[in-house]
C-alpha cells in the first residue's frame, strides 16, 4: 500500500526533528497533501493511526489540509490557484503553464513537549 510507505517515512523524519528539537512528546502533526499528489487523506489518517507506536507519537493527532493546485504561466508569469487540472492560462490563455505545487506532501509543523 502507497500509503504506508509514505507514513514510515514520515514517522522517520518526525523522530529525526523531535531528537534535533529534543521533543520527548509530539502532540500534533500538521501535514500538507497537495491535491493532485494521488494520495488519499483518509488512507493517511487511518494508517497512520495503525503505524504509531512509542510513547513520542501515542498521543499525537494527524492534522491534514488540503493544498489546491497551483500553476504559473510561462509566457505572462500570472501564477493562479484551482480545483482542477488546468492546462491554460487564466490571465492571457497561454498553454505553456506548469504545476508548480500541489503534487507534493510538505510536514508543516510539528507541536510536541520537550523535557
Ligand atoms: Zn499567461
């Protein structure tokens, strides 16, 4: 399963923060998945919830947001936000635009206690 690959690697980079950051607890994770990353949320949330173990994540929530899309123009460099795929531009209706976020997943913030 796709998904938990993803959490095993997260769950690596929350320890090696939490060691760097001598968090002895993590209360909450904040993720970012980026809605054309293909990874589902809720697949995310439930492994994750499988995975966690020790006493650095017992009680830690998963907190998911949603980032939408974004694109820039090559041509006109407008760079614009949207639901969907987008292949044209919204200012000046160029076809050369590229994905530049959304296709990603990005550890936003890690709350936890130290010692
Ligand atoms: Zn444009």
């Amino acid at each position: 399963m796709h998904e938990v690959a993803i959490i095993e690697e997260l769950i690596a980079t929350v320890n090696e923060e939490c060691q760097k950051n001598k968090i002895d607890k993590v209360n909450v994770i904040k993720l970012g998945v980026g809605r054309l990353s293909g990874i589902v949320p809720h697949a995310l949330e439930f492994g994750f919830t499988a995975i966690k173990n020790g006493p650095l994540l017992e009680h830690c929530n998963l907190i998911i947001s949603e980032i939408k899309p974004v694109y820039s123009c090559n041509d006109c460099k407008f760079s614009f936000s949207t639901n969907e795929l987008c292949y044209t531009c919204q200012n000046c209706e160029s076809r050369n635009v590229r994905l530049v976020e959304g296709e990603d997943l990005i550890l936003e913030c890690i709350e936890g206690k130290g010692a």
